[in-house]
C-alpha cells in the first residue's frame, strides 16, 4: 500500500518541518491516552504533523507531548499532567475517562489552560470553566433519538445496552417515553461461550421486534452478527442504532437479499429487509474525509508505525483531528502570542493567554470532521447537525438530517407497512403470520431432525393458512406466539398482548389459531369470516355409575305411574263388584238341579272382586270367572292393562338391570354455579373469560365474581385447564369446539350442558386491511369444496394421538316409565271400565224387560226395586223375582233368605 517515493517526501517534509520548527515559536499540545490508545495518540500527533506541512508559512508551528494514563492511577496522571504543563503545554485534549479527566481538568482550570475533552459525557457531571467537550451534546442527542423514534411511531421497544453508560444515555428517552410506551431494557451479556447467541435467543422468543441498541463498535459488530445467525434481523426487525460509528461496519451482509449463513447448530435464514437506521456525524466514504484521514492514515503507518484496522475515520479520531484544528485555527485567525511559558503546579502562575484563549474557543467557528465546532455561551456543543442513515440495499443511505435548529428531516418516505394498503391484490406478497400454540390449531411438529421456518410447525390453522396460500398465491412465514394469548386489552394502559397485540403493533400481518372474534377485538384490527362456530360450554368428567339400591325393582315405574295403578286396582275392583251385582248372568242358582231356585247367588262379592283383580294383575287364577257380558268386558280391558303394564315393567326393569345408572353432579352452568365443592375456571384473559365479563345475566355475573376471587383457579392454556380437570375436582368452561376434541382424547371427559352463546374463530388482519374481501372469498371457498370440513376431521380425528382408555363409561342410563310412556293403556282401561258399565245396566234392562212382558208388570217398578236390592251391598243372595212375588204375598221369604246368606257366608269364609 505505501509506495517508496511517497515514504521519500514524506520523511523530507517531516525534516523540513522539525528544522522549521527550530527556529519559529511552537504551541505545545497535550494530549493525555490510555495506555491502550495507540492509534489514537498516532492520529493525534500525525494530525499535527500534517498541519504543520501544511502551513510552513505561519510564524508558528505546533509541537505535541503526549503521555499515557492506565485509567487507575490518578495521582501519577496528575504528576504527568504538571510536567506536560512544565513543558510549556498550554491546552491539554483528552483523557476519555471521567476519573482522569477530572485530575487533569482541576489542574488545568488552575492554570487557566483549556482541556478539550472528546469524550461523551453525562449532562450531570460537574461543569469546569476550562474544560470544553467537543463531542455533541448528549442531552441534543437524546432529543434527536426521541425524535427519530416518534418519526418511527414506536410504541413497544426494546433498549439493548451494554454497560450503564450506555443506559445514562438513553435517560431522556426512558423517562420520556416510560409512561405511553411500553419500554423494555436487556444488557448485552456474555455466555459462557462467549457469545451473545444465549440472549439473543431470549429476545427472539420474548416476540420483540423493535430494539435500540447502545454500544460500542466492536461489540456492535459482534452483536449484529450473531443477531442475524439467530434469526433477529429479518424483515420483522427493526434497529435504531446509538453507536456514532455504524459506517464502519462491513454491513453487506445484512443488506436485503444477503447471504444466507449456514452453520452447526444454527437456523439457516433468508436475510435482508431488515430496518436499521443509525446516526452519524460525518461520511467516512465522502472525498474530503477520506482524503483527509487517508493524509493521516499515511502519516500513522510511516512517522509511528501504526496500521489502522479499517482504514476509516471513526468519531473518537475524528474529534482529536477536529480538537487539534480547532485549537491551530484559532491560534492562526487571532494571532494569539506564543511564548515559552512553563507552568508549575506548586506556584500560583498561570498561563496568561489562558482565559484569552478559552474565550476565543467558546466564540469558534471552524468547519471540523465532524461538521461545524461551534459551542453554546456555557461551552457546549450544542449546535451540531447529524446525518440520519438506513441500511438498504445498496449499503448505508442518507435519509436525512437533524440539526438543533430544525430538528428532523428525514427525506425518504416512511417505511410503509410491508403491505401496501391500497392494493388488495394477495398474489406474491409475503406474510407474517402469528400462530398460537394451542393443539390441534397450532402445534409444534415432532422430528428426528432438525426442522426450519414453517416445518416447525403444523395443525389445523397452520394447515389452513396452508391452503389459503394455495388459493390466493401469496407466501407466509410463521412464527409461534408462545405464551399463548390470542389477545387481551391492558384495562390500565389500554395497549393489546397476544397475537392481536402482534397484529395491531404490525409485528405480524396475519394471525390464525383458536382466535374468536369479539367486539372488543373487532375495533383494533379486522377478522374475516368465520372458519369455525363455535359456543362455550363446560368440561368435565364423565358420570359415575350410581350403586344399585335396595328398592330398586320400584325403577322401572315413576311413583306417579305407581300410584295410579292402585288408583286403577282399586276402581277396577270397585267396578267389578258393582256391575257383578247388577248383570242379572252373575246371579246363579246355587243348586243346578234344582230348576227353579229360589235365591240366586253372586260370585263377586266385595272381597273377591278385589280377589279377582290381584290375581290377574300377578298373572295368577283366581277360579272366579265372569258369566254377564259387562263383567266379562271389564276383566278383558282389565288383563289387557295387566299385560302391557307387567310386560313394560318387565322390560324396563331388564334394562334397569343391565345398565348403570350415572351420577352427574351438575347438568347446566346454572347448577355448577350454585354448588359449591367442584371448582371451575375457564382461560385467563380469553373469550370465554371476557363473555362473563360483560354478560349481563345475573348467573353469568356471579361465574365472573367467582372467576375475579379465584385467580388461582384460570389457567394460561387450555391444556392446562383439560389437566385440571382429569386430575381434580375441576370444570373447566371452553368452547365447544376445544372440548370436541378433549373429550376425543381422552375418554373419561365429556361436555356437559347446551352451549351459552354461538360465535366464531376468524383469521384477524390490519385494521382496514385491503385483504379481508380477498381471504373471505378463499375461505367460502374452502367451505363449499368441503376442505375446512376435510381439516376438522384430520385434526380433531385422524391425526388425534388418543390417552389410553382404561374404562370406559356406560354411554346411557335407564330411565323410569312415566305417564307419558303408559298412559294409554290407563285410558283404555278407563273406557273398558265405561263401556262394561253401560253393558251391566243395558243387561240388566232386557232382564227386567224379558221378565215384565209376560207378568204384565212395570218396567219402573221393578227397576225400581233392582236397585234397591242392588244398594243394600252386604246382602249377597238374591230371591229370584218368584220368590219374591210369594214372599210379598205373605210366604216365609225372608226367614228363608237369612238362612241362605248365612249359609253362603260360611262357605265364603271357608273357602
Ligand atoms: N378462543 C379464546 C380467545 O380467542 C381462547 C379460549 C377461551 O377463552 O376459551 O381468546
């Protein structure tokens, strides 16, 4: 690189300068590094070197003493720092640390000689008169980076720091912002292979896409390296850098469409498109400064041996350049004298050009590298103007300016969302899409080997933004959302988490997964039409079979129909005895052979009737049996009723029997609200939790009071809550949809109750999202060719890995027969009982009617006297009518009767 002859002219120059300098007066500079700081003390002395080649016309020269300081020791750089001022220096520029610096700047506030200081500093560190800061105001630069990220409209960010000075700087943002930003803070830390990978990775997972990075140059080198071998500097990500020196970073790598890095144990990416946006005082690659430093860099590697790394200026150089030009400027436009005057530290004597000089700095107007030095009347530079760059494609790009009299400019349209917002066209775009990890909407894939980007994943939504790409022709990239909220609103700060969160802060352009459309979410981004209905109902155990009981044979009737069969025993009975004493057929002859009887006998007395009716109802003989018509209706109707009756008691007792019948504790949300032994809860922050929240019915109100008193009792995923509940005592209240397929996999769950409400999951996108129209064709689409039904039945079914089944509950349980199951047979035996009734008086009639036509006697009459008969119930034999006309014409008929009941009694009793 160096060329003999140049080294040639080099040397002569620099002998004609020492030989000039012989004879003319010099300015001493000092200058104070850290033992470290070759290459700047090299830049600082070849600065001088060069100034003086070129003004070997000015009546003066400049000369530099140099010394180290270790950054520890502070009382030998004191003593250093007076033997400098022994020596004739009369401005001293550095040290860069704040300890040292203010050793040297007691000692050169007593002797009124000006320390300029390159270093950044704290708006709160003490103010010495003599001491002037050339670095930018770090207050002015924290006003610009507030600037630059309200231009961004950042409200979620991440600060990634490397020590605590870096965090100082960033006081004003912190402060500014905490209250209406969400701000979050992570230091740069080594693991222990001495990378920042570890964290990195924890960043990557934390979902943050947004960041300010504070550090120095190597590590922010270091860092952007490792942040694109993690997967941080995608097109999702965007940096805004607070390192003054970014341009001098090799950023080819990082520009859109670079290299995709491959290496153990790292994810390959596709890089590029990645934001980041950085601040800088000067272009190294513009043709005055690198003309300048390359006249320096030259002069480092002949006069001090010293070979930059970069070859480009950075800002610590550049300040020392600009410090040695200021203070030769001023020397040569005010022509200050220039005498050898030695100071001492152990007199009072000061140098007396000293506050001449300090004044002259303070009104300075010198263009440096890095831009015009000008101070404010309290010796800050506060008026400076920055240059705002981006990497793009083509490298680091100018986008704009901040100076502290306009503030920002920046010339480049804003980056506008990934998706052009008028172009509702899908095809070839690429999406971020966010997925929950809530099985079976979204799963991590289980392999052998190592899987990326969207391989990782897969599930119902996953496979349905599958297909949605095939109809509509745009490409996606998935990520997981973690910590598996679909998205709540902080009611405090009013800013949304989860994937909506995503969605709305454009950290994501899609989101898919158990999302179910709410109001409340409807006003911050927009869904498309629901893939999937749905309503919320309740989790829980299957019911437990109930131990048989003792009266269980009384099963199969309900008490109702068992009641109303004595009822009918009894009134069939009733009956019986009733239409036996009225048809003239159950009256029999007692003794056949003789013809014509006196007293006629009735089997159905009050006790057999009851007799008769039992026996057939057991499906017993009772030998009885009826002789008149109505009786014989009666029994027919009343053994058709005995035989539906014992045969579906038969029945349903055989199923009562064989299948158990089950205990449920609770059947409707009403009931489990009311008890107070099984718990329940339903997904913290979710739309079952938030329906409870706003309903206004009063048992939906006292399920939200009961889940706001038991926090501990609502669960961050439903996995959690399908845990609680197959091992405690716990319902659980999810959507229908989410329960089908718990209750698939596992056996001993079921749903329990109708569903409370009806809603939908839909796929949520940007609010005004020129997509929606485009994604909501798709998905009829996908409707009407029976796709969505293909993926219900592939995730809640076929693809279903079902927990092994250990016993497997009865599926339904015997109910008792009620009225609405026999009534019938009851009202036929109703009109039996009618018709046998009407058939007994109708017999009855055309007895009397046979009887009086011959007699000539009356109908009434002798009606008149049946009844009669018929009421006196005890007596039970029966003078036939011939009988009783002798008996009425003075015979000895009733002692004869007497005799015959009695005689009839004691059989009966016999029998
Ligand atoms: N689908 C619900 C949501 O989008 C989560 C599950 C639930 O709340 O039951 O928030």
């Amino acid at each position: 690189m160096w060329n003999k002859p140049l080294i040639l002219v080099s040397l002569i120059l620099l002998f004609q300068n020492r030989c000039a300098s012989t004879k003319k007066p010099a300015f001493i500079i000092g200058g104070i590094f850290h033992i470290n700081q070759d290459e700047l003390e090299a830049a600082f002395k070849s600065t001088i070197d060069i100034i003086n080649s070129k003004n070997h016309r000015l009546p003066f020269t400049i000369k530099d003493a140099a010394i180290r300081h270790d950054g520890r020791n502070g009382l030998q750089l004191s003593h250093k720092t007076c033997n400098l001022l022994a020596r004739g220096v009369h401005t001293i520029i550095g040290p860069d640390s704040y300890t040292m610096s203010r050793h040297v700047g007691v000692i050169c506030s007593g002797k009124d000689v000006p320390q300029i200081s390159t270093r950044s500093y704290s708006s709160n560190e003490d103010y010495n008169h003599f001491t002037i800061n050339l670095h930018p105001h770090p207050p002015k630069l924290e006003t610009l980076f507030v600037e630059l990220l309200n231009y961004l409209e950042w409200t979620k960010f991440m600060i990634i720091y490397q020590n605590n000075d870096d965090l100082i700087k960033m006081n004003q943002l912190l402060s500014y912002k905490s209250n209406t930003h969400d701000i979050k803070l992570s230091q740069l830390i080594l693991d222990d292979r001495m990378s920042y990978r570890l964290m990195l990775n924890a960043i990557k997972k934390s979902g943050e896409c947004h960041f300010v990075v504070v550090c120095d140059l190597l590590t922010l080198k270091r860092f952007l390296q490792q942040a694109q071998q993690v997967g941080l500097l995608t097109e999702n990500h965007h940096y805004v850098v607070y390192n003054f020196d970014m341009s001098n970073i090799d950023v080819e790598p990082y520009q859109y469409g670079g290299c995709e890095i491959i290496s153990v144990n790292v994810e390959p990416y596709q890089y590029g498109g990645c934001e980041i946006i950085s601040v800088r005082f000067f272009d190294p690659s513009s043709i005055e400064i690198e003309d300048a430093f390359n006249a320096v860099d030259e002069e480092m590697y002949i006069n001090y041996g010293i070979e930059t790394e970069s070859h480009t200026l950075n800002l610590e150089t550049a300040l020392v350049m600009d410090a040695v030009k200021l203070i030769h400027t001023i020397l040569k436009e005010r022509m200050l004298p220039i005498e050898n005057q030695p100071l001492y530290c152990n007199d009072s004597e000061a140098w007396w050009h000293g506050p001449s000089f300090r004044n002259y700095i303070n009104v300075a107007n010198v263009k440096g590298y890095t831009g015009w030095i000008k101070f404010d009347p309290t010796g800050y530079r506060t008026d400076f103007e920055a240059d705002i760059i981006e990497l793009k494609s083509e490298g680091l790009v100018k986008i704009g300016t901040w100076n502290s009299s306009n503030g920002l400019i920046i010339e480049r349209p804003k980056k506008e969302d990934p998706l052009p917002e008028d172009d509702s066209d899908v095809k070839g775009r690429k999406f971020n899409v966010v997925s929950v990890m809530t099985r079976p909407y979204g799963l991590m894939k289980q392999s052998a080997t190592s899987l990326y980007g969207n391989e990782r994943y897969e599930g119902f939504g996953i496979d349905l933004i599958h297909e949605l790409s095939k109809e509509l022709g745009f490409e996606y990239n998935i990520t997981s959302q973690d910590d598996g909220a679909n998205g709540s609103r902080d009611n405090k700060t009013g800013r949304w988490d989860g994937m909506i969160g995503k969605v709305m802060y454009k950290e994501a352009d899609l989101a898919i997964g158990d999302l179910t459309i709410t109001s409340e979410r409807e006003q911050v981004v927009d869904f498309t039409l629901p893939f999937m209905t749905l309503g919320i109902t309740i989790l829980y155990k299957k019911a437990k079979p109930v131990p048989p009981s003792l009266f269980m044979f009384t099963s199969p009737f309900s008490p109702q129909v068992w009641l109303l069969l004595v009822v009918a025993w009894i009134f069939v009975s009733l009956s019986l005895f009733v239409m036996g004493r009225l048809s003239p057929s159950e009256w029999q002859n007692p003794y056949p052979c003789i013809e014509e009887p006196e007293y006629l006998v009735n089997q159905f007395t009050f006790k057999n009737s009851f007799w008769f009716t039992v026996g057939s109802l057991m499906q017993q003989g009772t030998e009885l049996a009826p002789i008149g018509i109505s009786t014989r209706m009666l029994a027919g109707v009343w053994w058709f009723f005995t035989l539906i009756m014992v045969s579906s008691y038969t029945a349903n007792l055989a199923a009562f029997l064989t299948v158990t019948t089950l205990n449920t504790p609770f059947s409707s949300i009403d009931e489990l609200a009311k008890q107070e032994e099984i718990k329940y809860g339903a997904k913290a922050n979710g739309a079952t939790a938030f329906f409870f929240k706003e309903s206004e019915k009063p048992i939906y109100q006292q399920v939200w009071k009961y889940m706001t008193n038991n926090p501990d009792l609502m669960v961050k995923d439903n996995m959690i809550g399908v845990d609680r509940v197959l091992n405690e005592n716990y319902a659980f209240l999810m959507e229908s949809t989410s329960i089908e397929y718990a209750t698939e996999k596992y056996c001993t769950l079921a749903k329990i109750g109708d569903l409370l409400d009806e809603k939908g999951y839909g796929i949520a996108m940007r609010k005004g999202s020129p997509y929606r129209q485009r994604f909501n064709t798709a998905l009829l689409k996908l409707q009407e060719t029976g796709m969505l039904t293909t993926l219900r039945m592939r995730w809640w079914k076929e693809k279903l890995i079902r927990a092994p089944c250990e016993e497997q509950a009865p599926a339904a349980a015997a109910t008792a027969l009620d009225l609405q199951n026999v009534g019938g047979v009851f009202l036929v035996l109703g009109l039996g009982t009618f018709c046998g009734m009407l058939m007994a008086f109708l017999e009855l009639s055309m007895d009397i009617l046979r009887y009086i036509k011959p007699q000539n006697a009356k109908y009434k009459q002798q009606m008149r006297e049946e009844m009669k008969f018929f009421l006196e119930f005890k007596k039970n034999v029966k003078p036939t009518r011939k009988a009783g006309q002798e008996n009425q014409d003075g015979g000895e008929f009733p002692f004869n009767i007497n005799y015959m009941e009695n005689y009839i009694n004691e059989n009966n009793q016999n029998e």
